[in-house]
C-alpha cells in the first residue's frame, strides 16, 4: 500500500520550530520516495540541489521538490543534528519512562504491558526497570482492570491502562463512560481521576475488522473525557507526558500502523499541550485536517497537490476532544475552503463533530462546502483490496481538493 | 471464638423461598452445606487446588425459635457497653434516616429512584463501625446507610438527596451516588457490579502505597469494603475482580448483602449455584456466610476479616444474609415478596434484637436506649431543615466539575481558553 510505503520511508528528521503554539515538521523524502510517487500518480520529484538538465527541468516544468517547505537552518549532517532518532513506539516509552521516573506513583496496567513489554513494545523494558507491580500484568479483564485504574486513580495513583488493540476497550465502555468521563461531577468534584488510557487502534494491515476499529468516534460523547491522538514520534512523546500530567482522564489514540516511524526528537524534556492542534504544512488555498495516520495519506497528497500548483494548508488536530477551534480558526479564516480527512467512519465520527464546530463557529469564513472524507460504514474487509477501499486514499485526497478549489 | 474456626453448622435445609408448595412459616433458604466438606479449617493461603480446603464456615443462623438463648451466654457479652451503645445509635440512625426518606419523597422533597436500606443495618454498621478514617467504603445505589456509618454528616447526605448545592455531591449526584472524599465513601454507583472494580482499584492503591512508595502505616494496610447485592454476584465484573484481587493479594472485603431480590427477580431464580460464599474458594480466597441481621455475628466476622486484609493476607467473601424490609426502591409495588418471608425477616429486625440483647446483658437501660433514639430523631429532623433551607445550585455550577483541569473544555476561537469565557463560569455557555 502507498501509505505503508511512505510510513517505511519517512525516515527523515524533522525539526520543530521552537514557538509555542505552532510547530512545523518538514518531511525531506529520501529519493526513493519517488517511487511512492509514482504509485500515486504525481511527478516525479529529484532534489533541488541535483537540478542539472534531463528529466523534468529539461521539459521546462518547475518542480516543488519538497510538499513541505524545508527549514533554511536545517544542519548540514546528521551527527551534528542535535536530538536523537527514535521510532514512535520508543518515543511513547521514552515519555512513558520519564514521567514514571519522575512521579512514583504514574504505574502501567493492562494485558501483557508486563514480561512482555507490550503488544507493541511500548512498554518494554519498564517492568524490569520498575517492578511487576508498577508495571501490572493483569488477566483478560478490560473492565474490570479499567475500573481498578479508576478506582486507584481516585485514591492518589496515577495508572496508564494500556488496551492491547483500542477495540478491546469496549468491553470497558461501562467503566470508561460511567466512571471515568462522569465520577468526578457526580461526586461534586471531590475525586479525580487523573487517568490515562491508551492502546493502538485504526485500521492495519488486513487485521480484520474487530482490529480495526476507530474508537475516537464512539468515546466522544462522553463527557469529562479527553481524547488526543498521536502520529510522529515527536508529539507522540509530548502528548504522552502531557497526558499522564493532566488532572483529567484522558484517551490517547496511538495507529498500528505508525509505531515504526522514525524522526528525530529533541533530548530536552518537552510537554506538549492536550488541548493544540499541529500545524503540519502552512498553505493559502484550502484548510487539510487530519489525525493520525491519515495524516501521511494527507501529506502524501499534498505532494501531488503542490505540483499541480494548489498551496493546501494541512492542519494535525492531534486533539479530538476537544478541538482546538483558534488554530483551526485562523487556518479557516485564510483559506476559506475546509477539507476534512479522517479515519473515522462517515457516521458519528470525529469528522462529523468536527464539520459540526465549524459551521457553528465559522460559517461566515466558509466559500465552499465542508467536505468530509471519511472511511466507509463498512467492517473493515480482510481483503487488502476492499480494505484499501475503505480507508481514504490519497488520490480521493487529491480528487477532493481539485473540487473544493474549483 | 474467632469467627472463622469451626462452628456449630446446622444440617442441610434447602426449603425455597417460593416454591407451589409453600408452608406458611417455612424458614427461608438455608446456606448450610454438608458438614464433612470442612473437618479441618485453616487460614494459610491455598497452594494446590487438589487440596485446597474450603474456607467456609456457616455462623449461627438465628432461628426463629425465639426461646433459644443468644449464643454468648448473658454474663460474657460480645461487646462492651461503649461499643454496643456505638451500633445502637448507628442502626437506628441507619433506620430513621430511611425513614424520613421515604417520607420526603412522598412530599416530594426528593426524586429519582431511590433505594432505601430498612432492615440491613446490620451489615454496614457491623463491618463499618470497624473502619478507620482511611479505610474505603465502595457500595452501590443503596448507598446512603454506608455513607452515614462511614461517618458523613446526615445534613449532607440529605441535602444530597434534596439536590441542594450543600449536599455531599453539590447535589449533582443524588440517592445513588454518594460521594466523600473526607470519609473515603468512593460511591455510589448506579449500575451495579461497576463499584468492585472501583473497589478493587482502591486496594491496590492501598499496597502500592505501602509496597511501591513504602507510605506504611503502623496498623497496616488500609482496607477497602466493596458492598453490593445478591444480583451482582452473578455478573462478570465480580468474578474477574475476585480473580485479581486474590491473585494480588489486595486488602479488598467483597461484601454481598444478600436480600434474595434483585428488584423482582428471586436470588434462587437467577443463580445455578444460590450458595455465593462458595465462590470465594473457587478463587482461592476464604468464603464465609454470616447472619446479616445479627449486627455481633457481622462484626466479628468483619474483624477477622479486615485483619486479615491488614496483615496482607489478602481479600475475603463475605455473605450476609440479609433482607430489605421495604420495595427494591420507592418506586417499587414489592408485589413479588410473600408476607410470610417479610413476617420472617421482620421478626429478626436487628435492630431490635440488638437492643433485646443490649437489656438481657445488662449493657444499658431501656431509658437509655429511648433517649438515643430520640438524638437521633433530633439528628434526622436538623437534617431535614438543613437540606430545606439549604439552596439549590446555581447555574454557575452546572459546568463546573466537568474536568478536574477546566482546560479540559479546550481552546475557543478567540485563542483563549474556553474556561476563561465568562459565559462558561456563568454556566451559560454551550459545552
């Protein structure tokens, strides 16, 4: 898949301005990347600095090397780049390690977070570094366990209740809604809950479709829940930290399919805000807003978009309970197009809240109609097939923006 | 005689409670089992399930034969005077609380469903009155007796239920969510079985303080009681949490009151095996069934118990068989239940039989006892004025305890922090 090939691939670092409300990643695709290119249809793209006659400069074409604009300070190797690579699922363990380092009582439970790490070696190493009982094995019991972080939660501790597959915690829904999203208003603001869950979730590689489920869509009702999700090792790591430090429950979404990514991430300690979106490509033509993974099948896009001349602003709304209506705002504001790219299926999913907010906030700012790009109501197939079928792809990306800025 | 040793058991005696046959008077179903499943009791924990005895033992039921003498013979009283006087006062506040409830709620005073505790003051004063300041209390929506022996104030829990913003919850969270941070009440929770896990969790925080952050305490660790029904023993969020409370030895007291009914629906219609204590040795933990409405048989069982959590010994089952003398809740015709097994269970109110005993052991005088009944009539009046005069919650609070970090409303569009929108403490703003 396109997509699984561009996650291989972005082995690039990417430098995040140091302001604080905005950080900008650039992606500085590898030559190789030209072949995920050409899988989607787009041009292919050589580097500036090799522009010398033949191939497309020779046919007059003016090629945009980079879908994102590179940072003109970016050091000129790699060893003496400041920070150090990591793949995201280290980059959650790095952040999950420091804030247990730093606060006794942050402790880790869920099925196999223990001896073996974690499903997706998350959790790998802590059980040895900090005991079996700071870093809990438990039984196959999603509520029960959910509860017992709630409970433990409400008397000093602050768990980290991993769910193996995000699908899982529907068998902790009661849990979830009832005690968690609600206990600290009907007790009046007496107890609360400083809990953080989190667990993979979104669609795989032909996991079939009980492991490939979107649960961002069905906890946003709750009230009194935060929801955010990860997608770089970078605020994968920051949204970790800040997660575990807030006073609320909060549900960090992490993507199967983005543990192995890599970039490079700043040694000082850094928390990043629960409540911020990201901005991920600044543009002038259309506001992009994504999570997750979609947002490389965004990104992706954007290279085809930027060569057939469109300027796409691609906005991380990393929080999805709840949104960060200022940063989505001013992008709507400047652009006056929005597309909406998600994961989510089409009904009752974060997109369909999200297209809600802004027609409630910025209907005036709007020249076209909000378009929504989401998966299919369908089960996930196994098929690779029907399954690439019902994610969006970066060619229905492309098809969309064409029309919005027709 | 320690409650766990070996005690007379009465042969087996399996009359349903409802059955076509009925016999007026028939004593209700009677957890006894064979007598040769326990020779030999003891309280190391269970290495091989082959030989794992049965920890379960049957206290004295009391029998409807009024004539029998109390167990402990009237010279050697179970208690002290101090400490009877204690459970006295406690079950009749329990009682004249519910009382009064349930006379409020015909005014119109309070609304919702509400479940009213008459006739088990037994169990929540006999294991709560035992409790320290730290321990937790976990129950269920019939929840307003444990708070009140865990020692909220009767004002507050019935301001609670009056919804008034002087309530123990600000009255956000009413009958079946009673709250207290400062008496370690975790709740009140209206579905049941949601409590034990919440429990549970309360327990491990107790041995992460002590093993982890080594904040040990001299008496040992602190315990946390989980309270709930007969209905909830059979559903799945009490055996997975038997199973991880026994696996990891947490200071938990699984405490079922079991009153036969959940709602309409008879205990023995609902369950294979009726027999809960039983499933506590199937997790390796002890099971025991006590008479829930003999306030002492409860207490001693509960302090054989929380010692045994203190020292790290891990949880215990506890059946108590009790009854509820009122409907499921306010709303409830009680339409199911026969006179003769209310007549049955009324005839054992344990709050008479204790001042029964009180005044056959000499511990205190019938005079005495009036007068606390008349405190404690002063207690529940003075509460009611409380709750009536206390105000009702403003608009300002209605979206003030949604997060415990207000942040948590996110970012407005004028970059600020929702929370920071006067509108929003105004309770005015759309969430």
């Amino acid at each position: 898949m396109a997509s699984l090939q561009m996650a291989a691939l972005l082995s690039a670092p990417s430098t995040p301005v140091p302001s604080d409300r905005v950080r900008v990643g650039s992606l500085r695709l590898s030559a190789s990347s030209s072949s995920a290119a050409r899988n989607g249809g787009a041009l292919v793209v050589r580097s500036e600095a090799k522009v010398s006659g033949g191939g497309a400069s020779a046919r007059g074409l003016s090629l945009i090397t980079h879908a994102v604009a590179e940072k003109a300070a970016a050091a000129s190797s790699a060893d003496s780049k400041p920070g150090h690579e990591l793949l995201l699922f280290e980059a959650l363990r790095e952040g999950l390690d420091e804030e247990m380092e730093r606060d006794p009582t942050v402790c880790v439970m869920g099925e196999d977070v223990g001896h073996y790490g974690g499903s997706y070696k998350v959790t790998k190493g802590l059980a040895t570094k900090y005991g079996d009982l700071r870093v809990l094995d438990t039984p196959i019991a999603e509520n029960s366990f959910t509860g017992m972080g709630i409970g433990s939660a409400m008397t000093g501790l602050r768990p980290v209740v991993e769910g193996m597959n995000m699908g899982f915690l529907l068998l902790a829904y009661n849990q979830i809604s009832n005690n968690c999203g609600m206990l600290h208003y009907t007790s009046g603001g007496q107890f609360k809950i400083p809990i953080v869950i989190r667990g993979p979730g979104g669609v795989g590689r032909q996991l079939g479709a009980e492991h490939s489920q979107r649960l961002e869509s069905y906890f946003q009702s709750i009230p009194g829940l935060q929801m955010v999700a990860c997608s770089t090792p970078y605020n994968a790591k920051g949204l970790m930290k800040a997660a575990i430090r807030s006073e609320n429950p909060v549900v960090l979404f992490e993507h199967v399919l983005l543990y192995n990514l890599k970039e490079r991430i700043p040694d000082e300690e850094y928390v990043l805000s629960l409540e911020e979106a990201e901005m991920v490509r600044p543009g002038e033509h259309v506001t992009i807003l994504t999570y997750s993974r979609m947002r490389y099948h965004v990104m992706q896009a954007a290279k085809t978009l930027v060569n057939k001349g469109y300027d796409p602003e691609v906005i991380d709304i990393r929080s999805l309970k709840p949104f960060d209506l200022y940063t989505i705002g001013n992008s709507i504001k400047k652009t006056h197009r929005v597309l909406i790219v998600e994961e989510c299926m089409r009904t009752g999913g974060i997109g369909a809240s999200l297209r809600s907010a802004i027609i409630d906030n910025f209907w005036d700012y709007l020249d076209a109609p909000i378009l929504c790009l989401s998966s299919q109501d369908v089960p996930t197939p196994y098929a690779g097939t029907l399954e690439n079928w019902t994610v969006v792809q970066p060619e229905q990306i492309v098809a969309a923006v064409e029309q919005l800025c027709k | 005689m320690a409650a766990f040793s070996a005690v007379k058991i009465p042969p087996p005696q399996f009359t349903t409670v409802r059955s076509s046959s009925q016999r007026p008077g028939s004593s209700p179903a009677h957890f006894a089992h064979s007598p040769s499943a326990f020779n030999s009791i003891s309280f190391g924990s269970a290495k091989s399930v082959r030989s794992r005895p049965l920890f379960a033992v049957s206290s004295d039921v009391v029998s409807s034969d009024k004539t029998k003498p109390a167990s402990s013979s009237a010279s050697n009283p179970a208690v002290t005077r101090e400490v009877a006087l204690e459970l006295y006062e406690d079950m009749v506040l329990g009682r004249a609380f519910e009382d009064m409830c349930a006379q409020m709620y015909y005014r119109g005073k309070m609304f919702g469903f509400v479940h009213l505790y008459n006739g088990q003051e037994a169990v929540s004063t006999g294991f709560i009155k035992l409790l320290n300041q730290s321990d937790k209390v976990v129950s269920t929506y019939r929840d307003h007796v444990h708070a009140l022996s865990k020692g909220v104030p009767s004002r507050e829990v019935m301001a609670e239920l009056f919804g008034k913003a002087t309530g123990c919850c600000r009255g956000q969270g009413g009958s079946m969510h009673m709250f207290s941070a400062a008496h370690n009440v975790l709740g009140g929770f209206a579905f049941i079985g949601e409590g034990i896990p919440v429990a549970t969790g309360a327990a491990f925080s107790a041995k992460y303080h002590h093993e982890v952050l080594k904040q040990s305490k001299p008496e040992g660790l602190d315990v946390t009681l989980a309270f709930f029904g007969d209905g909830t023993c059979n559903n799945g969020q009490f055996f997975e949490c038997l199973n991880m409370a026994q696996l990891w030895k947490l200071p938990i007291i699984f405490v079922v009151e079991n009153n036969l009914w959940a709602i309409g629906m008879s205990h023995l219609r609902a369950t294979s095996d009726p027999e809960i204590w039983k499933k506590g040795p199937a997790f390796g933990m002890p099971g025991v069934h006590v008479d829930g409405m003999d306030v002492l048989k409860v207490r001693e069982v509960a302090q054989e118990a929380i010692a045994r959590a203190r020292r790290g010994e891990g949880p215990t089952l506890v059946e108590c068989e009790t009854y509820r003398f009122r409907g499921h809740s306010l709303a409830d015709p009680d339409e199911l239940r026969k006179p003769d097994e209310k007549a049955h269970y009324a005839a054992r109110d344990p709050i008479i039989a204790l001042k029964k005993y009180i005044i056959e052991h000499g511990l205190a005088s019938e005079s005495e006892l009036k007068s606390i009944d008349k405190k404690i009539d002063d207690v529940v009046e003075d509460a009611v004025e409380f709750a009536d005069s206390s105000p009702l919650p403003p608009r300002t609070q209605l979206l003030e305890n949604v997060f415990a970090d207000p942040k948590g409303f996110g970012i407005g569009p004028d970059g600020k922090y929702r929370c920071e929108d006067p509108l929003f403490t105004q309770g005015t703003a759309q969430v």
